[in-house]
C-alpha cells in the first residue's frame, strides 16, 4: 500500500522476522547515519546494532513504556554510537519559538 498508493520507495515491516537483517542492509546502503527512535525497551537497541559505525540514535519517546536497555556499553564505545534524547519544546526554545509560539 505504502509504496503502490503513496510511491514510497523503501518500506520495512518491523514484524517481519526479517526487520533486523532487513534493516541493517538498508541503512548500509543509504549510508544512514542516524535514527529516530521512540519504542524503547529492547528495540532500540536492536536498531541501534543495524547501524553502521559513528551512528547517532535519537531518542524521544517510549511507547513501549519499558525503559531502554540491552545496550551493550562495548558497543557504544566500539562503534562510537552515540545515544541522545530530543525534546521538542526544547528544541523549540533554543531555536527561539516556544511551544506556546506554534499555536498563534
């Protein structure tokens, strides 16, 4: 549907046995650098492994309302991952709209 209705070009099925694989092929070959994740509990970092060496992953939400965990620490440090949080309203106030700004 995605790609037949919306021409979306690559599209992964996270409940695919596949995803993983899936996933770490793609990143390789786009050279993806970063994610964006908001899942939590295991599955962020069973993504963060599909990305290549340097990779940023971006954490903003926890659906899974499970804390992140599994992140192995000599694989952050072997691969120079680097894990940070992203907040909009934050984000918005260094960029000097505050979250009250984007409802006038």
């Amino acid at each position: 549907m995605l790609k037949e209705d919306y021409g979306a070009k690559y599209v992964l099925n996270s409940s695919s046995e596949n995803f993983f694989d899936e996933l770490r092929e793609l990143a390789k070959e786009l050279k993806a650098k970063s994610c964006i994740e908001c899942i939590g509990g295991k599955f962020t970092a069973r993504l963060m492994e599909c990305l290549p060496s340097r990779s940023r992953m971006i954490f903003y939400g926890c659906l899974s309302e499970q804390p992140v965990e599994d992140i192995a620490p000599l694989t952050l440090i072997g691969k120079a991952y680097v894990l940070e949080s992203f907040i909009l309203n934050v984000f918005l106030e260094e960029k000097g709209v505050g979250i009250l700004g984007l409802f006038k």
